[in-house]
C-alpha cells in the first residue's frame, strides 16, 4: 500500500494517508479537521512550502485584486476546485501580498497558472481560461507520471 503526502486546508500540517483513504473523508492527524476543504487554501510565504510538497498536485493561481482577468476566473478556479479535489489542491496566491512568492517563480503576467507536485513544477501558463479548458488542462497535466 502507498502512502500520499499532502497537507491539512486548516492548519496546513502535512499528513500521510493510505492512497486508497484520499477521499472527502480525511481528516487530519493534528487538528483532526477535514483534510480537504474543496475550497482553494490562501497561499502565504509562511506555509506555501508545505503546500506545494504534496503528493497530489496542486494548483496556484498567482492573481492580484486590480487584475481584471484575474477576477474574471476566480469563479472558474472555485468551481474547479469543488469538483476535483481531493484529486488535484487549490491554491490561490496575491502576487501584491506574497511578492517575495511571485518573484521566486518570475511571475510575470496575471493570472498565471502552476501545477506542482512534490515541490517540483509540472506545468504553467499565463492568462484566464474557460472552464472546460481549465478542466481538460488540469486532467491531462495532473494525470501524467510522476
């Protein structure tokens, strides 16, 4: 049996479960609150670490409140994110208030998108996409080998 590292959407510890427990059932082993929330988790310098080294993917949408585009997908990343997790996190990150984040990744254009898993980047892309696409991109990406 495998084990999956991934972290709590409330007090952002990591936990290991079984790959078969990865479900909305999980609770975490610290603050015993439901490990995924299906909700994107606000992305801070204090934890992003943490949450970028899971084993399922996570996705970060680095926004900013003056960016029209942004706004304009949030629903999009919020509906996205009730439907696949626990399959695939969701992170969303101000590039105005986590600027030390952004500049780590070369941030350039908002909205961008990553897809990370166990620290590493499977995927980018810059600007807003429907829901269908943003579906299809996060599958197809979330689903290739590790």
């Amino acid at each position: 049996m495998s084990l999956v590292t991934t972290y709590c959407s409330h007090c952002f510890t990591r936990n290991r479960l079984p790959g078969d427990k990865v479900d909305t059932s999980a609770k975490c082993g610290r603050c015993h609150q439901p490990l995924f929330s299906h909700s994107p988790v606000s992305g801070r310098l204090a934890h992003f670490d943490a949450l970028i080294q899971s084993d399922i993917p996570v996705v970060v949408d680095f926004w900013a409140s003056w960016c029209g585009p942004c706004l304009q997908f949030a629903p999009v990343f919020q509906e996205i994110a009730l439907e696949l997790e626990p399959r695939i996190r969701f992170v969303k990150l101000d590039t105005e208030q986590e600027a030390a984040i952004a500049s780590r990744y070369a941030i350039r254009s908002i909205p961008t998108l990553m897809i990370f898993r166990g620290g590493q980047i499977l995927a980018q892309r810059s600007g807003s996409l429907p829901k269908s696409l943003f579906k299809e991109w996060l599958l197809s990406t979330a689903a290739a080998p590790k």
